[in-house]
C-alpha cells in the first residue's frame, strides 16, 4: 500500500473517530446528568495532558521553542484558550440541544464563514463557486431547520444559535493560528492548544460553581462529578482517548500525508459517520431533508477547497 493511500484511510479513520464521538457525547447527555462544560473540561484537559506527554516525548524542541518565545506563546493561548476552547464547547453544548448528527452537519457550516474571512483578508468578492458554496450551506441550514417544511422549526431556536455560534468559532479556529501551523506544525500546536483550552475549561467550570455557591449562599464542591455508571465511564473514556486524542492525532498526520485540500474533502466523513452512528446506535430519526442537507454540505466543502481549502478541522 503507498503512502498517500495509508494517508487517506488514517485521515478518513480520524474524521470518523470524531463523528462517533458525537455520538458518544449525545448518549451521555440523554443518560446521565453530565454537564456541557464538565464534557468539555474532561475531554479537553486530559486530552491536552496525552499530547503534552507524546510532544515532549517526540517534539521536546517544539515545545520548547513555542512556549520561550513570547509573541508564539501568546497567538498559542489565544488558539487554545479561545478558539479551540470555544469551538470544543459549543459542539457540545449543541449537541445537548439537538443530536450528534445535525450538530456535525450544522458545524460544517463553518467553511462559509472561512470563506468570508478569506475574502476579506484578500479583499476581494466571493469567486462563483464560492457563492455558490454559500447558497449549498445555506439551503442545507434551512433543510436542517425545518426538515422540508418551510412553514415551521424542527429544531429549537436555542440549537440554531449555537449551531451558527460553534460555526462561527470552529472558523475562528480553522483560520488564526496559520502563522502558527506555518512555523511549528500542526501537531504541537493542535497539542499544546488543546492543554490550554483544557485549563481554560477547568478555570471557567471552578469559575461558574464558585459564583453558584456564592448567589446561593451555601457551601460546596467547586467542580462537581457527575453520578456516572460503569458503561457512562466507558463512553466518556471513549470521548477522551479515541474522539479527542485519537482522532485529533490520526487525521492531523493523515492530513501531512494527502495535503490540506485532499484533508478537507475527506473530513466531510465526519458528519456522514455521526449520522450514521446516530441512526444506528442511538435510533435518532433522520429524515430526508437531514440526508439531503449532509450532500448539500460535503459539495459546500468541495467547492471551498476548489480555491485550496484549510485542512484542519475542529473535531
């Protein structure tokens, strides 16, 4: 087998191991009491933790280097305590409001707002296929939210609008930290955020339980543990080591391998995996509009990667 060929089954074996978490995530919260934030803290952190233990086993000098050099270290905790802390955190949270497919599929969103911050870096009008990607997203958007019935919302308002914030701030992500990627590589960048947007988690979880206690004026834990089964832990454990880690890691050295727009394209196996693991496992109902939405999003993703499209994705 050629290289390029172990590089697309590991890319497209990563981008799959993201769509299951979505599902993993929305089993937790249809059966245990488990918190948004405590997901995103528990994923987040020891996640981070994993990758600074193979970085300074494999990158010890990239490590080195980026956290020395005052002006890398601040565009890194920018990356990792805003971006990939907030696009981490509301993925999950919409997958609270909605289900783990249409969450990824509402994510995919995110290649339009790429698209329009492109276009205003470069300070020029959106090409044809670009608009045209565009009109795909926002055909699919509206299918998603009414399931094929224009009359009315399928969907909670709450979960349009986190789905159109975890666009907005997987964007964020895709798009800041090109300097970064450009110098150190993705993976000790990827890593290293992930840490800190996992300290960051942990800091705003303490944060909001201390306020809590506070305005009730009792006494408490600062971080409170979910009640979790043998079969919760597994799950959860699931999120952690094969979601987070395994496939942040898989699909960042698949993407080395196949290049950003190739990376791109096979990403889009995200949102069909979490659909499809969805339907499956959890017996989430999918109607056509919802299938037909998920197509509508993967040519949104090939028409963006016409122009050479970002290869990093948010997981």
């Amino acid at each position: 087998m050629s290289a390029f060929a172990r590089g697309v089954i590991i890319t497209l074996l990563g981008a799959s191991m993201w769509g299951f978490s979505g599902s993993c995530s929305q089993y937790l919260f249809a059966n245990t009491d488990i918190t948004s934030l405590f997901l995103t803290t528990a994923r987040m952190l020891c996640s981070g933790l994993l990758f600074l233990a193979f970085l300074l086993w494999r990158r010890r000098d990239d490590v080195r280097g980026i956290l020395s050099d005052p002006e890398w270290r601040r565009q890194l905790l920018i990356f990792g305590c805003l971006g990939l802390f907030l696009c981490q955190f509301t993925y999950v949270v919409l997958v609270s409001y909605t289900n783990a497919g249409t969450a990824t599929v509402l994510q995919s969103f995110n290649v339009v707002f790429c698209l329009i911050i492109t276009c205003v870096q470069e300070r020029r009008p959106p090409r044809l296929h670009e608009l045209a990607a565009i009109a795909l997203a926002l055909v699919a958007t509206v299918l998603i939210a009414t399931k094929g019935n224009l009359t009315s919302l399928s969907l909670p308002v709450e979960g349009l609008v986190w789905g159109l914030f975890n666009a907005l701030s997987c964007a964020l992500y895709i798009t800041y930290p090109k300097r970064l990627f450009a110098r150190w590589g993705s993976l000790p960048v990827t890593g290293l955020g992930m840490l800190f947007g996992g300290i960051t988690a942990l800091a705003v979880s303490v944060a909001s339980s201390g306020l809590a206690l506070a305005t009730s004026g009792t006494i408490g834990q600062l971080v409170s543990f979910p009640a979790l089964d043998a079969p919760a832990v597994g799950v959860l454990l699931i999120v952690i080591l094969v979601g987070t880690f395994g496939a942040f890691g898989l699909y960042l050295h698949g993407v080395s391998v196949v290049g950003g727009v190739k990376g791109s394209l096979l990403g889009t196996m995200e949102p069909v995996s979490a659909m499809v693991f969805s339907s499956l496992w959890l017996r989430t109902n999918f109607v056509w509009a919802d299938w037909v939405a998920l197509f509508l999003m993967i040519g949104t993703v090939f028409l963006v990667s016409l122009q050479g499209g970002k290869g990093q994705r948010q997981g």
